[in-house]
C-alpha cells in the first residue's frame, strides 16, 4: 500500500500560550519534526475572544514549528478546550436479528446508530462520540461482537458536544492560515492518551490536564475515556487568587505563585517571609510564606474537588486502580500529587511523557500537543477502518501508536 | 440500516462546520498561501489543458492525413531494399543474405536477427537496419578492406582463398575486382583457428598492414615485388619476413619505424645494381646495422647448375656491408 507522507500541524491554542507541533506520518509512523511556540493573546478560558490577537499569535506558532520543521504543513489537528464543551452518556440495546442470535454487523451498525442518536439543543455541536465496551446479555465485550451469539446487544456513548460558535471561532484560526482542520481532538483525550499507558487505561485512571485557563480530565475504564470533563479554573486562577488576597499585580502575583506557591501548606512559621523580587528594588517587600501556600492550596483542593464532584459516581478508587495522573503547565505546582492524592483517596503523580519522546517536548506544556498528533492518527486511522468496512491495515496501524 | 430507516435525529458535529474563510479574514501569511494554491493549481490545469489540447490535434491531424501515421501503422510487405555501404558488396548479396520471404511484412521483421545474418559475413564490419515506412527496409554497412590474403584449407575441403583485413578478420572477399586481389601480397606462418562458425582474427595484423600501408605509400615499386608476408616469427622475435617475388627475403622490425626501414631498403638496393650479385637478404630489423646476403648472378644456359640445384637454393657468396660502419667480418652467412 502506498501513502502519500503527510505533515501533520497539531495546534493547542491555550490561554497562555499557543503550541504547534508538526508530525511527518508516513503511513506507518509519525515522527515530530518541528514545534513552535507563542504566548498567547486573545484567549480566555480557552476560548477565543479576539480573532485578530489569537489568529497572530497561532500562526507565529504554526510559523516557527514549519521553519523548525523546514517543512509545509499539509493539515491540522486541534485541540479543544473550553468551559462550553460538556457531556452525556447514551446507550441503546437491540434484540439480535438472526435466529440463531449470531451478531451480525448489520446489527452492532444499528446499535450503535440509536446509542449516538440524541437530540441537541439549539447551536450544539458533537465533538466525539466516545462508545464504550459492548455488553452482549449483560457480558463485557471490549472489542467488537460480531459473530458471538447473545440474545441482547447493548453499548453507550460518552458524547461530547460544544457550542457551534466557540468551535467555530478555534477553526477559523486556523482557517486564517489556509490551513484545513481535519481532526478536533478535546484536549483531555490528547493529553490523557499521552500520559497514561494502556495498562491504566484497562485498570482505570484519571487524568487531569490543569492548564492556565481550563482544566480538563478524563475518566478511563476498561482502556476507554469512560467520562470527560472541563472546567474553565485553571492555574490563572491561582495567580488571580494571590493577586487578591495580597493585593499585587499579576505578573507579581505569578511571579510568587512559581516561586513559592504549593498545593499543600508547608510551612508552619507564620511570621516566616519571603521577599517579592529578593534584590531590593523599589516596591520590593515581605510576604507571609504561609499565606501564600494558604492560597494556592486552597484553590488546589477545591479545583480537585469540584473535578471530583462533577465525576460523581463513575469515579471510586476501587475502580480507579492507576489512581490520579496529573498534567498540565499547573500541575508543576508543588506538592499537586499529594494533594490529589488526599482529595481522591487513591494514589496521585505527575504525569510524564513516553520515553521516545525527545527531551525538549518533555515538559508538561506539550504534552495536549503531542497527545493530539498521536490520538488524531488513531481516530483517523479507525475512522479510515471503518469506513473500508473492515479493520485491517489501518487498524493495525492505530495499534501502532497506542503506548504500552 | 440507516439512520433515516431508523428515524433518528440528525446530530450535527463539529465538521458541518464550513471551513471556508473569506480572505479579508485571513493573515497575509494566509493570503499568500491561497495565492500560491491557487497558482499551483492552476499552473497544474495549464499543464493538464495543454497536454489535453495536444492529444487532441494529434488525433486531428492523424485523423484528417491519412498519408501519415496510418500508413505507418498498419505496414506493407517489404518492397524494396536499400542497401547503403563503403565497399563493393551489392544488392544482390544483400537479398542472399537476408533471405526474406516474398510476402514478408516491413513491421514483422525481426531486425536483431536481420543484423546478425548480415553480420554473419565477415566482410562486414558494422550494420544498421532500418524500416523505412511503407515498404523499404535500408542496411546500412561498413565493409572491412583486406591488405592481404591467404590460402586455407579445411578438413578435406579444396584450398580456398580468403581475404584478410587490418583487424585479422579473414573474410572470402565478395565482390572484389580480381585484378585488384592478385596485387595483395600472401600471408603465411599463420595457423588459422575456428571460434564458432568463423575464423578467429589473426594475431599482429595490424602490424603487418602498417608495413603495407607504408611501404604502398612511400615506395610502390617495391611493394608490387613483395609476394608473401610472413608472421612465423613476429610473435616471438618482433620481425616480419617478407619475400620478394625476385627470391629476395626482406626482414623487417615489427618494433622499429617502418618508413626508415623502406628508405634503407630502397637505398641499399639502389646502392646494389650489380646483377653479377644480386641481394638475396636483407635484415633491416636491427637497426642502423644492415646485415645483407648476397647471391650470385642468374645461371645462363651454359653454366646451370645440376637439376637438383635450384637458384634459390644456391649458395650465396659473403657478406659484404651494406653501409661504411659495417664490420666485414662481423657477419656470416645466415
């Protein structure tokens, strides 16, 4: 089989900064060649609210990673994020056509049609139709069911969906580059699949990608995204709450949150203090170490709770054995881990990327961007499968990229 | 079963999102992207059009000339030969050699094999085979030119003459003017062997027509003398023995500058007009150093020597110097 190489561009329009990725996918494979980056500019929450600003700053990122590449990128994966997106569960049972109760195609076809069907409101749009395992008379079946005999076919779909004009908006930068969106990949599946191995995945784990604007995660159980979610808190938050509670500046108050911020209170000497700029400047003072970690700590508890909240009852450390991964440019702060780890009873760390990958795209920043290359391969590729009719090649080659 | 025989809602998702953008709204990077998608793809339908547009006046011109291509293609039988060459083979040895059937189609010939039956007379050196559309097929040759000729035998066959050119390619000599034949001088002390069908070609030929060719150019009348060439000792000593139809055995170095060698001969036998003494050999293949063998003058009727003396056969008198710098006693008698 011939393939045509491709340069595939995966953008993360973040409410900090902008990252772009570029990934030569020759079929088989896909190797990141090039990456840029930009702070970015008319982005809140992220989501666009100033076309002009985010378009500038997304394509001096596209720039950059195509001259650090040397090559044209040919179309785009992006991610989504933003306090708009939300999710439903869904599922739909049939009885097996045949009479001996063989599944046939037709019928996981049917199935799975009346699982995705469910009415919108008004200027909603699907961005993923995450299905879970078949159940076949109640029995798992993690693959598919054809050929297996059962009276009763069941399986349900974790749909996300967003606001049309948001989604829009994200497209049309990129757009603005003439450049074609051909995958939109939601930020906590691209992140998710980067930082946890398929083995969490099968045992269950739960990623939290905690950028500056919004926090996504994703719920994984029996090796698929089980429940996904945004919250439009992020690490600004934390910055915001410092700059209120010590009446500072941002760029003070993030200065401090990098350098003295913590997810759990350390220290125990209130009348200990650390000094704003530390060389003495004009405006230079003491603040209470104790009152800064107060803060950071308690926005941090409280952004895991509400995440534990919203996941509500499909989330139990009994069904969550690879525990809590965390990622994201937020989750730097330290003692994040420990602090999951209290809020979630289970065990916490901080997500790292697959080995292979190369040192300067190791930080936790990257991690969305380079999720999205590899998950929008997979989709792709299962898509293409799908559409044949059959999963062979392609299928096989999706498998490729799952990390072990 | 589809969604519409379920009846189900349509959902709509994120790629019924039109990703077109007016280019006021894209940045001048995206602008120029467009731009040059644009040349390129309209560079791209020229290329196509162009390429469209030629194939249809190739069909037009073929369709409305029926003088050209068609002829072409379809081919008639082969009505005539051309034969194009350097030397004296004719048409006649042309239609031998090919052979063709009568009814023979231009475009059924195998040309390759064509070349090789022609190929196959030694005579000829190079052929090229061309069809010439409707119905001619032209061989162009390039014949080889003998400098001399010999005399062989086969098995129990009669003696035949073979021509020999400058490369040692032995051919029978097709088409040569007799008259012309009978002034090349004979080779000999050469074995002939066979490779293949033919006979291999000669070791030191090409030596030995330097010698001809010079001494052709530069002094005739002796070369018209000259009867048999002899290769026996070429190999092995880098001499060619030539024999004179006077009875005169001229030795010649393969080695030395032929021309200086003519002059020599020409001045020592210039130099040697007493017909009381006339040379019988001559080794110019030693240099400056021309050892000569005279013999004694053509018996008259009254003193011939008994039958079984022949004049060639007779024994020579001394060797005298040809040039000042000999040494009389230096030489003997070979």
């Amino acid at each position: 089989m011939s393939f045509k190489t491709a340069y595939i561009g995966a953008v993360e329009i973040g409410t900090a900064k902008i990252a772009a990725l570029v990934g030569e996918y020759t079929g088989r494979e896909i190797v990141i060649i090039g990456c840029g980056e930009c702070p970015s500019r008319g982005v809140i929450k992220g989501s666009v609210v100033d076309y002009r600003a985010a378009t500038e700053c997304t394509q001096t990122a596209l720039e950059l990673a195509e001259r650090d590449a040397n090559e044209r990128i040919d179309q785009v994966f992006l991610a989504q994020t933003g306090g708009h997106l939300e999710g439903f569960y869904n599922e739909a049972s049939l009885n097996v056509k045949a009479a001996d109760n063989m599944i046939e195609k037709d019928d996981i076809r049917t199935v799975c049609e009346l699982a995705k069907a469910k009415d919108l409101p008004l200027g909603r749009m699907v961005v993923h139709n995450i299905r879970r395992p078949f159940r076949v008379d109640g029995r798992l079946v993690p693959t598919s069911p054809e050929n297996l005999v059962g009276q009763k076919l069941e399986v349900g779909y974790w749909t996300v969906h967003g606001q049309e004009q948001r989604l829009a908006d994200n497209i049309h930068v990129i757009r603005g580059f003439n450049l074609e969106v051909s995958e939109l990949v939601l930020s906590s599946l691209a992140s998710g699949h980067m930082v946890t191995s398929l083995e969490e995945r099968q045992n269950g784990v739960l990623a939290i990608d905690i950028g500056a604007g919004t926090t996504d995660y994703v719920l994984y159980r029996n090796g698929v995204p089980h429940t996904t979610g945004v919250l439009a808190v992020g690490g600004g938050h934390f910055t915001n709450d410092i700059s209120i509670g010590l009446r500072l500046t941002e760029a003070q108050a993030e200065k401090l949150k990098l350098r003295f911020g913590r997810a759990v209170v350390q220290a125990r000497d209130r009348n200990e203090k650390v000094w704003l700029d530390g060389n003495f400047s004009i405006g230079d003072r003491q603040f209470p170490r104790q009152a800064i970690e107060s803060i950071t700590a308690a926005r941090a508890w409280e952004l895991l709770e509400v995440v534990k909240k919203k996941l509500g009852h499909a989330f139990a450390p009994e069904t969550c054995a690879g525990g809590v991964v965390l990622t994201g440019g937020a989750a730097k702060l330290p003692a994040l881990s420990v602090c999951a780890a209290k809020v979630f009873g289970t065990q916490a760390r901080l997500g790292e990327a697959p080995s292979w990958v190369n040192e300067n795209l190791r930080d936790p920043g990257f991690h969305t961007a380079l999720g999205i290359l590899y998950y929008g391969v997979s989709a792709q590729g299962d898509r293409a499968a799908a559409a044949r009719g059959r999963g062979g090649f392609l299928h096989n080659v999706t498998r490729l990229f799952a990390p072990t | 079963m589809s969604k519409d025989a379920l009846g189900l809602p349509e959902t709509r998702t994120w790629r019924d999102i039109p990703q077109q953008v007016r280019p006021r709204a894209m940045s001048l990077e995206g602008r120029r992207r467009l731009t040059m998608g644009a040349i390129r793809a309209s560079l791209g339908a020229l290329a196509l059009g162009t390429v469209a547009w030629g194939a249809w006046e190739m069909a037009a011109v073929l369709r409305e000339n029926s003088a050209a291509m068609p002829d072409v293609a379809k081919s008639d039988r082969v009505r005539s030969l051309v034969l194009v060459t350097d030397g004296v083979l004719d048409k006649d040895w042309l239609a031998r050699t090919l052979a063709l059937p009568g009814d023979a189609a231009l475009m059924g010939l195998d040309l390759i094999k064509l070349r090789s039956r022609v190929l196959g007379d030694a005579q000829v050196g190079s052929a090229t085979i061309i069809r010439n559309f409707p119905s001619t097929l032209t061989v162009r040759i390039s014949e080889r030119s003998p400098v001399a000729r010999l005399m062989a035998q086969s098995g129990g066959d009669a003696p035949r003459m073979l021509l020999v050119s400058r490369d040692g390619v032995a051919f029978a000599g097709t088409g040569f003017d007799p008259a012309m034949v009978a002034t090349l001088p004979w080779v000999e002390g050469v074995k002939l062997v066979r490779r293949g069908g033919s006979i291999a070609p000669i070791d030191g030929m090409a030596a030995v027509a330097d010698l001809l060719a010079s001494a052709k150019l530069e002094a005739e009348t002796l070369y018209r003398t000259w009867q048999v060439i002899s290769l026996e000792r070429l190999a092995s000593d880098g001499e060619i023995d030539v024999h004179t139809r006077g009875g005169m055995k001229i030795t010649f170095g393969a080695n030395e500058d032929y021309l200086r060698q003519i002059a020599r001969l020409d001045l020592l036998i210039d130099a040697s007009s007493d017909p009381t003494r006339p040379l019988r050999a001559v080794n110019l293949a030693l240099g400056p150093q021309v050892p000569v063998v005279y013999g004694t003058a053509a018996p008259t009727l009254g003193d011939l020597a008994p039958a079984s003396a022949s004049p060639a056969l007779a024994r020579p008198s001394i060797v005298l110097p040809a040039f000042s710098n000999f040494h009389i006693d230096a030489h003997r008698e070979l």
